[in-house]
C-alpha cells in the first residue's frame, strides 16, 4: 500500500468493516510506538448518549417485556393525540 501525493491511503475492506469506518467516518490519528493509530472519532453527543445509557442500566426495578412498554407507549400517545384533537 502507497500513501498517494495528496496523502490519502485506502483503508482495507476488511479492516474498514471490522473496525466500524464506514464512509464519512471521522478518524484521527495517533502516534504509537510502532506507528501510527488511526481510530474514529466518537462525537460527543454518542459520548453524552452512551453516559447516559451506562448511568442507567440496570436500574429498571420492574420486570416489564418490551411489547407491554410499546402497548403502553402507544395508548400513552394515542390518549395524548385524542385530548390535543378534542382542544382544537
């Protein structure tokens, strides 16, 4: 592999699938021992999501199935369209 005048290289398929760098994926770089790194940049709004979801795992204090949160979700919703129809 060459780095090309303009100094892009091709990633490997194999290695763009392994490690997550699909196109437009921002990567950066660092210096290593035995080269250099190249590793994608998480933004910082996945940063804040993944926090979020890690402060709250786990804490769920009732053992409730997705089709029961979806089925009450949904009612949830359905209720909250009927009052804001009935308000017009």
């Amino acid at each position: 592999m060459k780095v090309t005048q303009k100094g892009q290289i091709t990633i490997p398929k194999s290695f763009r699938d392994r490690y997550g760098l699909a196109h437009n994926t921002e990567v950066a770089f660092r210096a290593v021992q035995e080269g250099v790194l190249v590793y994608p940049v998480v933004s910082t709004r996945q940063q804040d999501f993944k926090r979020s979801l890690k402060r709250v795992r786990g804490i769920a204090d009732q053992k409730i199935r997705t089709d029961d949160i979806m089925r009450m979700t949904r009612s949830d919703a359905a209720r909250s369209d009927a009052a804001r129809s009935d308000a017009e």
